[in-house]
C-alpha cells in the first residue's frame, strides 16, 4: 500500500504485462518498452519507439512490439548523433498519416 504512491508497484506491474512476450531478462529497458505498449495501448492510436542506436534490449523490444495482441502501429526512431531532422519529420508526418487513415477507417465501421 505504501509502495504505490511512490510508483514502486509500477515496475512489477509492467513486468507482467510484458511476461507474455519476454520469456527472460533481455536487460535495459526493453522491458518496460514492451510492458508499457501492452498496458496503453488502448490509450493510444500509435507509439514512437525512441531506442538508443545499437542498445540490444530495445533491439528486442522493438521486435516484439508489432506482434503483440494489441494491434496498435508502432514507429521507430533509434538515436544517434547522425539522426537527421528532416528524415525523422518525414518518417512522423507518415507515421501521423497513416494513424489519421486507421482512425477514419475505424469510424466507418
């Protein structure tokens, strides 16, 4: 009880959201990336995935993450001192087009 305000339940709580998909430790946060997308993701239309370029825990995460039961699109963007933004708005304002278009065909049915 006393643990909650402090957001210390948090961590196991997202653990087990990502139990299903994660069968072992994969280190850094790839777990709370995976949990974090099964608890929201009926919060949200889409997730951006931001991940460190080369940090293998969100390597695995962001494989996993498509194939979850909860069917929301995931983009991402793995930062480096290359990253360039021009290339990253384009690949957003897809990203934002095609969750505008899944909207509009979820209200039609």
């Amino acid at each position: 009880l006393f643990l909650n305000p402090l957001g210390m339940n948090e961590k196991a709580r997202i653990h087990k959201a990502a139990l299903p998909y994660l069968k072992r430790d994969i280190g850094g946060d790839g777990w709370e990336s995976v949990g974090e997308k099964v608890l929201h993701a009926k919060e949200y239309d889409g997730l951006i995935h931001l991940a460190p370029f080369t940090c293998m825990p969100e390597i695995v995460a962001q494989n996993i993450m498509p194939s979850t039961k909860e069917n929301i699109p995931v983009l991402t963007i793995l930062c480096d001192e290359q990253l360039g933004k021009s290339g990253m708005l384009t690949r957003l304002e897809a990203f934002v087009d095609l969750l505008k278009h899944r909207r509009r065909a979820k209200v039609k049915t």
